[in-house]
C-alpha cells in the first residue's frame, strides 16, 4: 500500500517571496507550488494537502496553534494517514510544535518544518525540508516519537529543540541534549529516544500567560501591571540557576497571593533551574513563596506549557503536579 501523508500548510518563508516594489518577503506560495520544488515525490509517497492559513509565523496565536492541533488529532486517526507534514515559519516554530506534543496523542509520525530562505532566494531549503519530512513520515521508525521538527536534514524532537540562529539553515538544535538523529539518503536514523513525554487532554488553552525575562536591578512594577492587566500566569525567565532580584520578590509573591501560577526557568541557553540558592529572591525562596519550577525548558515553551495547563485545570495544586510532571 502506498503511503499517504498530509502536509498542513501554515505559511512562513517556506510560502514566501520577494515582493518586487517592498523588496521584502511576504506570503506568496500556495501549497502545490511548494510541493512542486520537491522532485520524484510520487516514488516515496502520495501527498494530500491541506491549506490551513497563510501567515508569518509571528501572526500565529497560542489559539491558532490549538485550532491546528485539533485539526491534527482529527486527521491523523484516520487509517488511510500514515503521518502528517506541518509547514510554518519558523519564528515560533518550536512553540507550535511543542503545543502539538503536547496535547495530540499519536503513534503516527507528525512532523513540523519551514524554510530559512524564501523562494526567491538562492538555495531556497524548502525543498530539501520537505523532502527530508517525507522520508521521515513514511518510515516505520518514526512512529512513537512524538512530534519532530526536521530542517537541514536533521530531527529534533519538539520537546528539545529551539530556533537558535536567526539566519543559519541550522538554525533548530536541542542544545541540552543534542537531536535524535538525521536524515541520510532518504533515509531517517535515529541514534537516541526522546528525554520527555508528557501528554495533556485539552482541547482550550488559556491565551493570557506573561513572560518576563530578568535583568539585574528589575523590581515588581511589572508584576503589578499583569496582575491588574487581568493575566492568568507569569513565566519568569530568572538569572543563572534560577534566582530573581530581590526587588522582584514582592510581585512575584502577590501574584500568587492572587491565585496567578508563576512558574520560573532560567535565561541561560542551557540548563535546569533548581533551589540552590537560599539569598532573598534565590531559588530557595522563590521555592518557599510558591513558584514553580519548570527545569531547562526556555521561557518561550514553558509559556506554552502553561498556557496549555491553565486550559484544564485552575487549580494551584494541579498546576503545580502537570507542571512539574517529569520536569528535569
Ligand atoms: N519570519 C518568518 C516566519 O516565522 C521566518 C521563517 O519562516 O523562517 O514566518
């Protein structure tokens, strides 16, 4: 039997050329020009295509993400999918990805790409990312993965991989943990599993979640104007091992005097957070006054994350268990 696989696009550069009068790039592909830059795709599979939308992945809201993923979980139990192919741009790549890990339960393989270079570009990648998330759909060896993320002929596991150049077609790496392997001659080898599987029964998530990233000297005006903006969680993306300045200390802990989960990780690339330090606004006392701690997840994801929780439960305990589960 021949394998289908679904591509899901979404936009990105991988849909985008240069607009001849802005000399920029905007939304310009639609989804059989794109598959037609992949040469012999019939041999290896036969394609179905879904447009989804057409945007600059920073115009995708934590909502859109959920709406795919519902669309997602809805076509990839159907007995004729062998896997699902998302195209998106690859500003907020890994959010979507990480969402759709975490909410769609699957053996089948679901894979998200994009491209670093539009269509007018020399070398647009598009081509050689799609081709790569073909073979990678098709094999037997993806299934139970979890959702990837293949570009430059390497795959990453959602749950691992950020966007760490803003140029590089390398951009997507798991620098904790390294990928899970690659793509070679049409063919995928994995040379690892995934670190971390957690799966959430949520079709809604909670759009008002905050990040804060930390800077010596920052104090709790921020908090104040969350907390009154009517914001459901805070994420702080803390200094070093997970310390804030002490000025902080007060908004951090009215927050959760208001009921508002505050989660903290750290702004170091790499890394977890831990309760190391007991000085006033160290990891002991954010421990102390309630914080939760979300390991070496970037501020990016655990956002998302916690998006993700606060659409199942409000309850501090229950946010505190889903989202410490496996954290490392
Ligand atoms: N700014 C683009 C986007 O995220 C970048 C890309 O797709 O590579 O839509």
């Amino acid at each position: 039997m021949t394998n289908k696989v679904l591509v899901i696009f979404t936009g990105g550069t991988i849909a985008m050329k240069i607009d001849p009068n802005l000399h920029a790039a905007i939304p310009a592909l639609n989804a059989d020009e794109i598959i037609s830059t992949v040469t012999n795709i019939k041999n290896y599979a036969d394609i179905e295509v879904l447009n989804f939308c057409n945007l600059p992945s920073p115009h995708i809201t934590p909502g859109l993400m959920m709406k795919l993923a519902n669309v997602v979980k809805k076509n990839i139990s159907r007995d004729d999918i062998t896997g699902i192919i998302i195209t998106h741009g690859t500003d907020t790549l890994e959010e979507t990805a990480f969402l759709l890990d975490m909410v769609v339960k699957s053996e089948k393989p679901i894979i998200v790409i994009g491209a670093m270079r539009n269509h007018s570009e020399l070398g647009y990648d598009g081509s050689s990312n799609l081709s790569a998330a073909i073979c990678t759909a098709i094999s037997s060896k993806s299934r139970n993965k979890g959702v990837l993320v293949v570009m430059n002929n390497e795959v990453n596991a959602a749950s691992e991989v950020t966007k760490t150049n803003t140029l590089s077609l390398d951009t997507f790496k798991s620098p904790e943990f390294g990928p899970l392997g690659i793509v070679d001659n049409d063919e995928v080898i994995f040379y690892r599993e995934k670190t971390i599987s957690q799966f959430i029964d949520t079709n809604i998530l909670e759009e008002k979640v905050a990040l804060i990233k930390c800077g010596p000297g920052m104090e709790s005006d921020i908090f104040n104007f969350y907390i009154n903006a009517g914001y459901k969680g805070i994420v702080i993306e803390a200094l070093g091992r997970g310390n804030v300045p002490p000025a902080m200390m007060p908004g951090v802990i009215k927050a959760i005097q208001n009921k508002i989960p505050v989660v903290m990780v750290s702004r170091c690339y790499t890394g977890r957070v831990l309760d190391t330090y007991g000085y006033e606004g160290g990891g002991r006392n954010l421990r102390d006054v309630g914080v939760l701690f979300g390991g070496f997840l970037p501020g990016q994801k655990a956002r998302i994350k916690l998006m993700i929780i606060l659409g199942k439960t409000q309850d501090l305990n229950e946010i505190k268990e889903l989202f410490e589960y496996n954290v490392r």
